[in-house]
C-alpha cells in the first residue's frame, strides 16, 4: 500500500530518488518491473509491473474506432515506459514524460494505493488549491458517510 506526499528533487539527468520507504515495496510487488505513463491531470503514473498489467489490457480492449477511447490508449500506452531503480534506488524520468508533466526540479510522490502519481511542484500546489476550494462539498457519491 502506497501512501503519503513526498517532496523530491530531479538530478540533472532526470533522474528521482524513491525513498528507501517504498523502495522495498516496489521491487517486490513489481518483481523488479515498474512501468511510468502519463495522466490526463497532466501528472505521471508509476505502477508495479503487474498492477499495471490488468489497466493496460483494459485500454487496449476498447475499440480503437472510438474516438474517446483512441485518445485514452494513445496517451495512457502511448506515454507508458518500463524503467527500473538503479543501484542507488533512482529511476530515470525520460524527457518526453517530464516535459508532458511539466516536472523540472522539485517533485511531488503522492502515494495512491496501489501506485503513485508524480506530480511538478506547481502541479501539486494547484490541486491541493483546487481540494481547498472545495471544501466541504469534496466528498462524492457513495463517500457522503465517510468518517475520519
């Protein structure tokens, strides 16, 4: 279970350090594959290997003819690379999907279950905005009796 916000920065390579907290999770729950794509919120998506496995099969079973469903496989497969954590626990963002997530130096991890989003520092600061703006109408259907 992947949880928590994590404020980290990118080495000149493009390169993010997972912290060792989820490092171990990682590498047994991805048997060693981890997969990042984009997201339509304009974030990235790190999955383990085989929890992304089920979503992309799911994608790629809906017609291509479809317009709608054409631009989801386009941008969820499409953008979808395999990386790996190198002997330092770091994985290589490649360019194309830092500059589609608009990450530059300082990052966001944001733990969602069972994957994370990453997030640019400006990115992360307009969603918390929008969750403020918000307020007590946040909650959707089926969550209205949420007790914290």
């Amino acid at each position: 279970m992947f949880q928590g916000a994590t404020s980290l920065n990118l080495d000149a390579k493009g390169r993010m350090a997972v912290p060792s907290r989820h490092r171990d999770a990682l590498a047994v729950i991805g048997q060693g594959r981890l997969v990042v794509t984009a997201h339509p919120h304009r974030c990235l998506l790190l999955y383990p290997g085989p929890a992304w496995e089920p979503i992309r099969d799911q994608i790629l079973a809906a017609s291509s003819l479809q317009p709608e469903a054409a631009m989801v496989r386009r941008l969820l497969v499409g953008f979808a690379e395999d990386v790996e954590l190198d002997g330092a626990g770091r994985l290589l963002l490649s360019p194309s999907l830092r500059r589609y997530a608009g990450l530059e130096k300082e990052i966001w991890l944001i733990g969602q279950g069972r994957h994370f989003e990453i997030w640019s520092d400006a990115g992360w600061k307009a969603q918390q905005d929008a969750i403020f703006a918000v307020g007590d109408k946040l909650l959707p259907p089926g969550l209205e009796n949420l007790a914290l």
